[in-house]
C-alpha cells in the first residue's frame, strides 16, 4: 500500500449482536467495553432523548436557532455546517449544556474529495485502482475531519445500467465486482482500518436498486426481482458493508411497490440478519415523508411507524420521529426496544469514532491541512489515471518541439466549476487548474484560446473565428462535454449526444485541416459515434476535479500514457439502453445479420433465423466495458490454469504472459472474465471477477498468475441459495470485456 496510508488509534474489539433467531458477528466493531457504556447510557435517557438521538437537522449557519433544540436533547446529527468555529459551537453547546452531553454526528456530503476535488466517482472507477482510490479518500478524510465533519454520505454503490441517469457520475457504472472493490477500498480510505477519532464515518448509499429506475428517471420505481436484488445489485453493498462501513442510507426508490425506507426485507432479513451490520441506518433526505408521496402512507405518522418498525435509525429531514415517535410508542405500534435497538446503533457509531473523548476540532489547524500538496498530488496522479483513450490514430503523444501555436477551444476548455463536476459543494474555483490554464503555464506564448462556445448548450451556425483560427494553428485541442449540472441527482437526460452545437463546432475543426484531439468532460458516457470521425483522437475524462487540467496535459504530451478503462458501456444510440456486458444469453444471440439498409422493400416478415439485435444499430456499442488505448500495445499470451477440473472449495490459479510489444512504457490493465456455461439460472455471457494494473518498460514482457477463489462463483440459484453449480465454465484474460479467446474448465 502506499505511503499516504494512516492507521488510526485502535478503539474497537470484537462484539456480537443478537439479530432474529441466530447470533451474527457485527461488521462494526465496538467493543465489550464501549457496549457497556452505551448500556449505561441507554439506561440514564428518556424516551424523548433516545428520539433526539433519532433526527438528524440540517443546520447550517446561525447556531442560535437551534441552541434550544440541542440543550433539550432533540438532535442526534446535524449535516451541511462546514465551518469549525460553528461546528464547535453546535458540539459546546450540546456536550457541555445538554442534560447527558452526547455530542452531535456532523454530516456532509464528501462525495469525492471535500476542498481537493477529485475525479466523480465514475472517474474513479475508470481508473481500475482500488488502492489509489482509497489514497484519494484518506485525503478527503483528512481535509473534512479537519473542519470538524465526522461523516460523509458517500460511497454510492448503485449499479448503474442506463447512462440516461444522471446519478450515474456518482457511483462505479455496471458491474458489481468493479463496484465492490471501489466501495471497499472509499470505507477504508475514510475510516481507516481501525475507525478512530482521525475517520470520517463511510455511508454506503442507496440501499438499494436505486440505480434501476424506470426510463433513467431519477427517484423513479423499480421493479427488481430478488433474485436481481441477490446477483447483481446486492454485492457491492454486502462487501462494503464487511469492509466496516460504519452507516448505510436508504434509497428514495420503492421496489416492486414498497419503498426501501420501509422495506424490511433490505434492512431486517439482509442487512442485520444476514449479513450482520452493526452500525446506524439513515433515511434518505425526507425519503420516509416522501413514503406519503408515494402512496404507502397517509401521513407523517404512519409513515415514521412503517419505518422505525422496518428498521430505520435516524431520520434525515423529515421530522417524522421527533414529532411522532413517543405518540407511538405511547400506543403500543412502536415497541419502546425497537427505539433502544435504533439508538445503540446511533451511540455505537459517537464511541466508535471517538466523539465521546473528542468533540471539537482545533479551528487554527483546519486551514493548514486543505489543498496540502500531497493531496494535490494524489489528485493528478488519479485524474492522470481516471482518463480513457477512446480514439488515437497516431496524433497523440503530441511532440512540444514541433509544436509552435495551440489553438484551445470549446466550452470546457476554462470551465473551473464545471471540471469539478457533481456534488462537490467545498471545491473552489480559485483551486482549479483547467486545461487552458496548464497549457498557458507550460508554453508561454503558444496558446491561442477561441472558445467557440462559452457554455455546452450554447447554439451557434458559423464558426468563422475558430476556424480561421484553426487554421493557423499547428494543432487544435478541442475541450467538449457537458458541464456538471447537467448530471448528478435530479438530472436525467433523454438525449445523450453533445448536446448543443459542439458536434457541429469539432466538425468545422475538422473541416479546417489540421490535426484535432478532441477531449470530452462529462458525468457519464455520451453517444460519441457520430463525433468520433471529425477528430484524430479522443480521450475521455469524467468530470477529472481539481487538477484535471495538469493531468490532461500530462497525458497529451506524453508525460503520462493513459491507462484508464470504461466502467461503463459506451453506446451507440439511446436507443440501446440498457446494454451492458454481462447479460444473460437469449435464446437467439446476435450473429452478424444486416442492417436496415440491406433489407428491400419486399422483404416479407418472419421470425425463422433471425436474431436478437436492432435493424438501424446493430447488437454492440460503441466501446465495451472495460475498455481504453494507450501510446503503446499489450499482448496477452499463453493464458493457462493449473487444473483441468476445481472442487467448490478450491482456487482457480490463472497465468499468462503480458507483454508490452510498443515503443512506449505504459500500464495494462488485465481483466479476468469467467462465464457460466449452464446454471439452474441462465448465466451472464461474462462476469468479470479479477483485474489489477502492470506497468511494463517497452518491448517488456512478464508472467503473470491470478488467484480466484471458486467461491466467486457462486450465486443466488433457481432455489433460493447462493452456491458455486458445478459445471463447464469458460475463463478469459483480456484487456476489455469484448476480448481474448477463452480457456475451460469444469467445477465438480
């Protein structure tokens, strides 16, 4: 692991909670010592004080208003106040005036990086890097926990499938290996690996299926089948939640017609029962008052009863337990032991973290620890990594000594805010290093800026002034996309082309002669096809952060040779959504048929022979998960296993040479792939289920192996039972998930 990693005072032992009819070993480790003090203090509160313990407030700004609340003991958590000296003033006031000084849980979204902003969380995933992820994280961590923030609402691990959702820039895109491995790696880069007075507390968010909503419209319904739920939506939580995540929030979405803030099947059956979470559960913002929206309930109260009694812990913003929790107790439809079992939680998560011995922060320190530059460092480096190579036809590396005039151009060349990308409330634009900025610095007197557009969804006709422009230029850097308001919560689209006239901008570029790189910002994957041809390369950056603009031009002069992935499928068309890599297999798989303009107009209409595919946009994408170029080519070669045949409880050990064949030294990404031949379910066509990055010298070569548990294999079957089927199974090793020729095995 590298340096930047800190382990944090050791606080915690081992405990077990009694969850249903069996004993599961909590996954928030709290120690006999620590459960004896929340018994203690469990046994001094009034019922009102164990439902303050249950709201949280968003309380930003005058603490005054709220002073009357914290002395009575009403507020557990407050979110949205970022600035210490009020922070300390919200904690004095509830520690040293409160009747049991208990202090406050102070929350804030710290979705990817808090000041030092890194790339969106799809960024992120692009990078295939776990361990630099977790680096990236442990710098937010320190920036927030400076300020006083204790608790980050943050990693997402929704499975995301339709680009049309904007909250896709939040998560880890399609497949829930990759997401599992990045939502591990944020609970420890957050936590530590012994939560401490130094952690900032990981949420792992929205539980769950939120990811699935109908047409890509946000907060809509979904209809997953648990089986769905088990294979493929599930994991990534159930893996952060082992990692240690300390709390988990509810999703606003219902499934199958119930809302997951009252579904206690997630938040009783699975997430307590089976999988033995000890920490504390948050609504969603006013997702139980939404329940009322709906239609699951009639009002405040009824809906504060269907989610305590589900499994909820603390409310945010809804003020449905303040006001109604004790009425219910009262009467009997709330027992007074679900209220403890909900604030043992709340308490366990303060001891766990310290705030008990260590409330307050230094507010003279705060300031000295944001954009430190080893954070910005870390930034760069991930941004450097987050960036795909979509299109390169030996343009790129550009050479600085044959280059006398750059023209930069396009709406996202200057964009500071933009860059950032969603959900970065802290970042500042001051901080930001765009690309026009980097490339000003690094040669003085060369760069000519011509926006063109000044913002994405301008409309323009002529473009007399950039190509006249370009034509004077020995290259144009064309920086395109969508700015970060147009994805994240609540910003869905249908149309997922370059919206405005930025098509039309690169093709008159083009039309002017000279070498184009075009260079896409965005919060998802956008349907490039008809763009690519008007560039001599592409590379693509989801929404890169505070040093994006560095890390761009490191890359596109060499400096750094792009080894970012698609963690998410690129299409052709809306039209195509939902595709994904690892679907199941129809019963008529695609096999090269003709398009629409190969069929006449006597064409008659049968179903015999034919396949599943569109006639105007065939069966594939446009770029398949998993997939990015470098300056340089990798070969994978001599693939072998060391059986022929696994039992259940064995470890399939995979070797191959990788070798760099190219003229530059670069980073592979191998991906391990294993399908499924026959299953009491029908199978993915691949999963993915192994993958790590290999720096190679040009013209190096090396033997690799790989370790998968058979384990892995396994999942939830046809009868109700996640199990490894013995059977024939395929295994590829490749660099995307469209590649390399399989070997086979058998499970027996």
């Amino acid at each position: 692991m590298r340096a930047m990693r800190i382990l944090l005072p050791a606080l915690v032992l081992v405990m077990t909670v009694s969850c249903g009819p069996r004993e599961v070993r909590s996954t928030v480790n709290a120690g006999a010592d620590v459960e004896r003090q929340i018994d203690q203090l469990l046994a001094k509160m009034t019922l009102a004080e164990k439902i303050g313990q249950m709201n949280q407030v968003s309380a930003g700004g005058d603490v005054s208003r709220y002073a009357e609340s914290l002395r009575n003991g009403q507020v557990g958590s407050i979110l949205n106040e970022v600035d210490p000296a009020r922070i300390n003033e919200f904690q004095r006031i509830t520690v040293e005036e409160s009747r049991l000084g208990i202090p406050l849980l102070v929350g804030r979204d710290v979705i990817h990086g808090f000041h030092t902003v890194f790339p969106i969380p799809l960024g992120l995933a692009a990078t295939f890097d776990p361990e630099l992820v977790e680096e990236g994280a442990r710098v937010a961590a320190a920036e927030a926990v400076a300020q006083g923030i204790r608790w980050t609402f943050s990693p997402m691990l929704d499975i995301a499938r339709d680009p049309r959702w904007g909250r896709m820039a939040e998560g880890s895109g399609e497949d829930p290996w990759l997401d599992a491995r990045m939502g591990e790696a944020m609970v420890r880069g957050y936590q530590g690996e012994v939560p401490g007075p130094s952690s900032m507390a990981a949420c792992v968010k929205h539980f769950a299926g939120y990811g699935a909503a109908e047409g890509g419209r946000d907060y809509n319904s979904t209809f997953l089948t648990e089986r769905q739920l088990r294979n493929v939506i599930l994991p990534p939580f159930e893996a952060a939640v082992k990692a240690g995540a300390l709390t988990l929030m509810t999703s606003f979405n219902d499934n199958d017609g119930i809302p997951s803030t009252a579904n206690s099947f997630l938040l009783k059956d699975i997430l307590r029962n089976e999988w033995g979470f000890g920490g504390l559960v948050v609504t969603d913002w006013n997702s139980m008052g939404e329940m009322i929206a709906h239609g699951f309930g009639t009002d405040r109260k009824e809906v504060a009863r269907l989610a305590a009694n589900a499994g909820v812990d603390m409310d945010m913003m809804t003020f449905g337990f303040l006001s109604h929790l004790e009425e219910l107790v009262r009467s009997g439809q709330v027992k007074e032991a679900v209220i403890d079992e909900a604030v043992r939680n709340i308490l366990r998560v303060k001891f766990v973290l310290g705030l008990f011995e260590h409330p307050y922060v230094d507010e003279a320190a705060a300031a000295s620890v944001q954009y430190a530059p080893a954070h910005l460092e870390t930034a760069r480096k991930t941004a450097e990594e987050s960036v795909i190579l979509l299109k390169n036809d030996g343009l790129l590396p550009l050479s600085s000594g044959r280059i006398r005039t750059i023209l930069v151009t396009g709406p996202m060349a200057d964009a500071p805010h933009d860059q950032l990308g969603t959900w970065s409330f802290d970042g500042e634009k001051s901080h930001t290093v765009t690309p026009l900025k980097a490339l000003q610095e690094r040669f003085p007197g060369k760069v000519v800026y011509v926006p063109g557009l000044t913002y994405s969804r301008q409309q323009r006709s002529r473009f007399d002034d950039v190509v006249a422009a370009a034509r004077r230029a020995d290259v144009v850097l064309a920086f395109l996309g969508e700015e970060a308001i147009l994805s994240g919560e609540a910003h869905s689209l249908a149309d997922l082309n370059l919206i405005g006239s930025q098509s039309e901008l690169l093709a008159a570029l083009k039309a002017a002669g000279k070498p184009v790189v075009a260079t896409v910002m965005a919060g998802r994957p956008l349907t490039i096809e008809r763009d690519l041809p008007n560039c001599n390369a592409m590379l693509y950056a989801f929404h890169p952060g505070t040093m994006g603009g560095p890390a761009l031009v490191n890359i596109l002069m060499g400096d750094v040779n792009p080894s970012g992935k698609t963690p998410v499928t690129f299409l052709r068309t809306v039209g195509q959504v939902p595709m994904y890599y690892s679907h199941t297999m129809t019963g008529r798989p695609y096999n090269g048929e003709t398009l629409l303009d190969g069929i006449g107009p006597e064409a008659g209409q049968t179903s015999l022979g034919n396949t599943s595919y569109y006639l105007d946009a065939g069966a594939y994408p446009l770029f398949p998960f998993g997939y990015g170029l470098s300056y340089t080519d990798f070969t994978f070669e001599d693939i072998t296993i060391d059986q022929d045949s696994y039992p259940v409880d064995g470890t399939i050990r995979v070797s191959y040479t990788l070798s760099n064949t190219g003229r530059y030294d670069g980073t592979a990404v191998p991906q391990v792939y294993i399908r499924d031949l026959v299953g009491s379910l029908t199978r993915p066509v691949k999963e993915l289920k192994h993958f790590r990055r290999v720096r190679l010298g040009a013209g190096e070569s090396i033997r690799l192996t790989d370790e998968i548990p058979v384990s892995d294999l396994a999942f939830w079957g046809a009868d109700g039972q996640k199990k490894v089927e013995p059977g024939e199974f395929q295994l590829w090793v490749a660099g995307d998930s469209a590649s390399g020729d399989p070997v086979t095995f058998s499970v027996r």
